[in-house]
C-alpha cells in the first residue's frame, strides 16, 4: 500500500464524502438510541495542510478552501454546518491549515452514548490514529484490513449504525471487491446503513459498479454523483461518487441541496453531471 491521503486531504472529494457522512451521522442522532459507526480505511484522522504532501498537490485550496471563503443561503448553509463546524474545531479562529478525516468528524458529532469503530490497515497510519484517540472510551482503534471488518465485525451490538468504506481504490479489483463485500456485510446486518466511496476517474468500471450493485439483490440504494469536469481525455479524477445503502429518507433531497450549493464553488468551469439516483428501490 502506497497510498497517502495526506496527498489529497480536503480536496472536493472530501468535501462532497464528508457532507454526506455528516448528513447521516446527524439523521441517526434523532433517535435517542445509541448506534455505532464503523469506519472501514479510517487514515490518520486528522491532516496537516501545510504539510509537504498537501502543499505540493495543493488540492485543499480548490475543495475546503474554497468552502470555507465561500457564502451560502441560509438551507445550504444549516445542511453543511455539521461539516464545517468540525473543520473550525481542529483549526484556530480565522485559519485553515488543518483538515479532519471520517473518525475525526464522526467523533465530534457523536453524543455520549454512541460509539466509533475506527480501522486502519497501514501500520504507520494505524499507530497514529490510535495515538489520537487514547483513552476515548466511545472510539475503538483497529490495525486491521477493512475489508475483514465488513464480515467480523457485523452486526454492532448496538444494532443501529453507519459503516463506511473508504478504500484507497490502489489494487486491482476494488470496484469487484467493494461489491462481494457489501454482499457478505448485507447478509449479517441487513437493517444497517452503508456509504461506499468511490472515485469516477475510469468511466467504463464505474459503470460496470453501477451495474453490479444494482444487480446484487441488495435493495433500497442510492447513488450520490459529483463531478468536477466532463469526462477527460485521459484517467483522471474528474468526480466522486458515493452509494449508500439504505439511506435515511431525508437523505436524498438534502443531498441535492448540498450538491447544488457545491456546484459554484468546487467545479471548473464547465462542471460534469450532478446527480442523486436510485439504483434499487426500497
């Protein structure tokens, strides 16, 4: 594994990932249950924007830098405010130089009876997100292959919750993988909630995912699409995408509000296609 999210840390695809993460997380909290989160490629948790790595890509500026020098009307503004409120906890009044991962906008929006399961493969990663969640007894650091999690650690005891899978999209397969996967965790924990990342950059996989999914017997299902260009000449990262199974029922028009805001402030001049769609009915 030699994929750094240092490299990309509050690029768009974050900004779009970590709004609908929030959206979720704060849906779940309207019950007063207690559920968990599980957060399959967690990373470090917290990102340093005047790293050498985030300075030399310098993706940040055109994702959360612009967010947050941009205006909002006020729905869209309340929408992203989970996400933003994160992002001004872990910088100083008026300063951008930090970037929060998943388990580190999970645990500020958690309350005291929810839980966090964060894990992380990479070993040098995995130790530092276990430094920063020492002696948090609502989060659980795992050095531990995703994957693996998707299977073993099914259902929560909680039995409400979120699982997300980031992956880093390095291997062969991932699109495949990400199905099977979903396949095994959907058998053990039917009634949970699951956001799956995913990069549009090879148009012709994204499509065969788009397929598979909605051909995996797996129902209620959307997908969340934003892109920051038309399609390129060549591989690039022209959008993201997120699915989501079983989606709260608000999700889906939140959503497009959000994307609808991110519309002016993330994409190039000629944006690609914004989208939410059903790919399994309920």
């Amino acid at each position: 594994m030699n994929y750094r999210h240092a490299f990309h840390a509050g690029n768009f695809a974050d900004v779009v990932k970590h709004a609908v993460l929030a959206r979720i997380v704060e849906y779940l909290k309207r019950k007063d249950k207690a559920f968990r989160v599980i957060d399959t490629h967690a990373g470090i948790g917290l990102y340093d924007l005047s790293s050498q790595e985030a300075q030399r890509t310098g993706e940040w500026r055109e994702g959360i830098g612009r967010l947050m020098t941009s205006t909002l009307d006020a729905e869209s503004a309340n929408l992203l405010s989970p996400l933003l409120e994160v992002v001004r906890a872990v910088n100083q009044p008026g300063a951008l130089t930090c970037y929060p991962g998943s388990p580190t906008i999970v645990r500020h929006l958690l309350r005291r009876q929810d839980r966090l399961t964060a894990i992380e493969l990479h070993e040098a990663d995995a130790a530092q997100l276990a430094a920063r969640f020492v002696g948090d007894f609502q989060v659980r650091t795992i050095h531990l292959d995703g994957w693996l999690a998707l299977g073993a650690h099914l259902p929560p005891k909680e039995k409400r919750g979120l699982v997300l899978v980031d992956p880093p999209f390095e291997q062969e397969g991932e699109f495949g993988r990400m199905i099977e996967r979903l396949r095994t965790a959907y058998r053990r924990w039917p009634g949970g909630i699951y956001a799956l990342w995913y990069p549009i950059k090879d148009r012709q996989a994204v499509a065969g995912f788009r397929r598979g999914l909605a051909e995996s017997g797996i129902g209620d299902m959307i997908d969340i699409v934003f892109e920051k260009r038309p399609p390129s000449p060549e591989p690039r990262l022209d959008g993201t995408g997120m699915i989501v199974v079983n989606p709260p029922y608000v999700l889906e028009e939140e959503v497009r509000r959000i994307l609808s805001a991110l519309t002016p402030i993330l994409t190039e001049t000629r944006g690609g296609e914004i989208a939410v769609t059903r790919l399994v009915g309920e």
